[in-house]
C-alpha cells in the first residue's frame, strides 16, 4: 500500500475492513461446503466396523458348519487396505479446508486490524493535530509492514483452495463414476479455460477490468521475456505501470470520452453553467490545439445543442437576473467561439436570432449593451454576428427608453436628433435597422432568409424619406454587385429577403425600379 496522505488515510482503512468482511463470508460458505463433503468420505480411511462385523460373523459361521477350527480359511483376520484416490481425494479436500479456513482467519485478522487503526487513529476528545500526527504514524506503519501483501493474499488462499478442491473432487469421482467425472471434467476445464483468459488479459489489453492472483507473476515472466530478448534491456515495471503507459498513450481518446461522459450527465443549468464556464480551458489543451488531435464533429454538435439550449432558456426565463444572463451569454459566447473557429459563434448567433423573440426577454437592451461590450474585447472578430443580434434587440424592444436610445444610436451610428426624427416618422428606426442590418449580411456567407425576415415586416411607406431614399441605395448597390460578380447566393439571399419592402415602396412606379427587380429574380 503506498504511504497515504493524513486526508486519505481515514478512508483507506473502511475499504479494507469492508473487503475483509465479503472475504470471511465467501470463505465461510465455502468451507461449509468442503467440510460436508469430507465428512462423507473420510470414512474410506479407516475400515467400517460393520463390514469387520460382518466378516466375523461369516467366519463364526464357517467354523460352525465345517466343525473344524483348525481350518486356516476359518481363522483368517480382517484386513483392511485404504484405497489410493481416497487418500488422495481426503488429503487434498482436507488441504482446501485448512486453507479456506486460514484466509477466514487472515480476514477477520484484517477487520481487527482495521477496526484498531480507525479506533486508534480517531480517538474521542482528540485535536485535530492529535488526530492528523496518529494517522501520519500508522500509515507509515501500514506501509512499512505491507498490510496491503495480507489483503491482496486472501483472494490468491481462496483460489488456491477452489482449484485444489477441484482436484481431489475429479479424483474422488473418476473412481466413482466415469460419467459424472466426464461431465464435471468439461464444466472444471471450461473454467480453467476462461480463469487463465482473465490471468492473462491485463497483459495484452491493460484496460481490461479482469484481473487474477497470478496476472502480477504473468506479467513479471512476460515482460521479462520481452526485456531480455526482444528489447535487449532489463526495465520491467508493473502492470500497473504498463497501464499508465496505455492510458498515457490514448490520453487525447480518453480525454474526449470523459467530456463526452460529462456532458451526457449534466442536469441543472448551474451545473451547466460550471461545466461551460471551465470549457474554454479545455479547447486550450494540447488535444483541441493539434487539428490531427481535435474533437470529433459530433462531440462539438452536441456541445452546441446543449449550449443553445442552455442559453435559451437563461435568456427567457424571468426569475434570473440580468447580471446572470449576461454572464450565462459571455460564457456561452466563449465557448462557441472556440468550436471550430467561427462556426460555433455562427451557429450560436443564428439559434439566438431565429428562436427568441427579444419584445419578451426581460433585460433585452442591457444584454445588447453587454454584447457590444463583449465584441469590443474580443477586438471586433465578431462583429457581424454580435450586430446581428443587437439589430434585433433594437427592433424587438418596443419600451423606447434612454438605455435603447443610446444602444440604438450605437448601433446605427446616428445622431440622438436623427434618432428622434426617425421615431417620429412609423417604422422608420426599424427600416434603418434592417438597413444597416443588410448591409452588414451582404458582405458575409452566414446570412439566411430567417434573419432578416422578422425585421422586413414592416410599413415602408409611412417611414422617414432619408431612410427610404438609403434603403433604395442600398438595394442598388446590390444588384449592380451581383451583376458584376455574378449572381452570388448571399446575394441572392439578400435580395430576397428585402425584395417585399423594395416591391412596396415603389409599387406605384413601373420604371426602372421594377425592371431591376425581373433582373435578379429572373
């Protein structure tokens, strides 16, 4: 047992003393058994006082009916002769029970053992130092005279005991009956087959649980053999380091096979939060960095299904406060932004966009302020997706207050006069949003028609005349791009998002506004 630290060594002891006590049980039960069986055959070691009556009675008779004392039949003694596989079976069934009875003595040994430490090292009415030095002292001793060798011997005694009751049972019944020896040979060698397979398991798959009193010798012959002949050198170790060396060297699978474990036991959004708040650090490690090495596509889609989701119901929900949504967002936010670069922010962005409705979030205006903020810090990489989502929150928030003032012309980039003058003129703020808003998604290849659609439901007609004369440019400017580059999909998309509110604001003009748009649709 290695020396245990003054925090462990409390605990150590219970777990020997409860492994001390399935070992007495099991050994109970077992000598139990053996002890039946040798009572019935022990009895072939001596003779049997009623067959040595009976061959007296039988010779009595004879003299009786010959009348001739003298005849040497007549006088003949008893003798008796013990037969070999008695002897054998008896002795070797004997052997099993002294056996299994020396492992029940050994472990109700350890339980004393164990009991002692924790009564010693745990007395009433001690210090904690008190209590801290005791436990230092018997773990030294624990360790100096292997107490850990006495434990790990009572399953090597039970198994010894087990094959060599099995011994002198074929022995005993291979004299008895040849049928029922053959049928008890096939199921002893079955298990004999399948006990050397766990034996030798942890040699060649040091991850196999299974594991034998004879796997440590068949590891020691075996990694001798490879030393001396194969690697030509003397450094043996132990299984349980050849095993550290295996887990050492699929450290990177492992690595992705815990996360994958963790996330698929996450419960509660607070445990949520602390395992999303402690990811980016693991994107960090060697494992994420390496592109040979990385997380597999569909561990990363889970963790982003799970993000959004978490992040969906933080924002939504009116019992949390809008300090704890914004730090929820950063978080998620962080994670995103490490899954496959761009793409986990992308996705993210798009879920927020496209399933929150932000005219029912609580706090929807300090979060777009907070993402400004957040854009700001991670030095604008980005922006097109955080404007996305602010684009929204200032269309969404119909409560026109100094806060979303200030987001607002943030936002747009325009004058708190200007802003003034939009609100007075219908729709005119959110014409301007979907304009920027446009702007922004024709220079990127993550825009869909789902992103810009809840902003394009609005009154064209009554909004300021700057904005629709900006609009109109706008909508210009794209169609000659896309005459020049080709009709591009994000383009395409654009397009046709916008095209309704284009349709309704020059509906009464057949020129060439309707001309530019048979041009890109057809």
């Amino acid at each position: 047992m290695p020396k245990a630290s003054l925090s462990s060594c409390v605990f150590v002891q219970p777990s020997i003393l409860l492994s001390a006590n399935r070992r007495a049980d099991q050994n109970g039960l077992f000598s139990a058994v053996v002890a039946a069986l040798v009572v019935l055959s022990i009895t072939d070691l001596k003779p049997d006082p009623q067959e040595k009556s009976a061959f007296y009675l039988e010779k009595m008779y004879l003299i009786q009916a010959t009348g001739n004392a003298s005849n040497s039949s007549a006088v003949e003694t008893f003798a008796f002769s013990t037969p070999g596989y008695s002897i054998w079976a008896n002795s070797l069934w004997l052997l099993s029970l002294v056996i299994s009875l020396t492992c029940a003595m050994l472990a109700t040994s350890v339980q004393q053992w164990a009991r002692r430490y924790i009564r010693i090292t745990q007395p009433a009415g001690c210090s904690p130092k008190q209590r801290a030095r005791m436990r230092a002292f018997f773990a030294n001793g624990v360790d100096n005279f292997h107490v850990s060798w006495a434990v790990e011997a009572l399953p090597a005694l039970v198994h010894l005991s087990l094959v060599i009751f099995f011994a002198g049972l074929l022995v005993f019944l291979f004299n008895l009956n040849f049928t029922v020896f053959t049928a008890v040979l096939a199921w002893i060698g079955l298990l004999a087959l399948v006990y050397g397979t766990i034996t030798l398991m942890p040699i060649f798959r040091p991850d196999s649980p299974f594991y034998a009193p004879l796997s440590g010798t068949a590891w020691f012959i075996y990694a001798s053999i490879q030393d001396a002949f194969v690697n030509c050198r003397w450094d043996i170790g132990s299984i349980q380091s050849a095993a550290e060396k295996a887990a050492l060297a699929r450290s990177s699978e492992i690595d992705v096979q815990i996360l994958e474990w963790t996330i698929d036991a996450l419960g509660e959004d607070d445990a949520q939060e602390r395992f999303f708040e402690s990811l980016p650090d693991f994107y960090q490690a060697d494992l994420v960095r390496d592109p040979l090495r990385g997380l597999p596509e569909e561990i990363e889609w889970k963790i982003l299904r799970i993000l959004n989701d978490f992040l969906r119901r933080s924002l939504s929900s009116n019992s949390i406060s809008g300090l704890v949504k914004c730090r929820r967002l950063a978080i998620c936010l962080n994670v995103a932004s490490e899954v496959r670069s761009s793409f986990g922010i992308r996705f993210i962005c798009r879920r927020i966009i496209e399933e929150i409705n932000w005219s029912l979030v609580p706090e929807s205006v300090d979060i777009g302020h907070f993402l400004r903020s957040w854009d700001k810090s991670t030095k604008g990489r980005y922006t097109q997706y955080i404007q996305g989502i602010i684009a929204h929150i200032v269309a969404g928030v119909w409560e026109h207050n100094d806060c979303w003032m200030k987001l607002a012309m943030e936002h747009l980039g325009i004058s708190e006069h200007l802003l003034h003058d939009y609100l007075a003129h219908g729709d005119s703020i959110l014409l301007a949003d979907l304009i920027h808003l446009t702007r922004l998604l024709s220079r990127t290849d993550w825009v869909t028609s789902d992103i810009l659609r809840p902003l394009s439901q609005i009154d064209v007609r009554n909004t300021h005349p700057g904005v629709q004369h900006d609009f109109c440019a706008m909508w210009n400017e794209l169609v000659l791009e896309s005459r020049s580059k080709g009709a591009l999909t994000r383009l395409r998309t654009v397009l046709k998002a916008v095209c309704p509110i284009y349709r309704d604001l020059h509906q009464d003009e057949a020129g060439t506004s309707r001309s530019t748009y048979f041009f890109f649709f057809f």
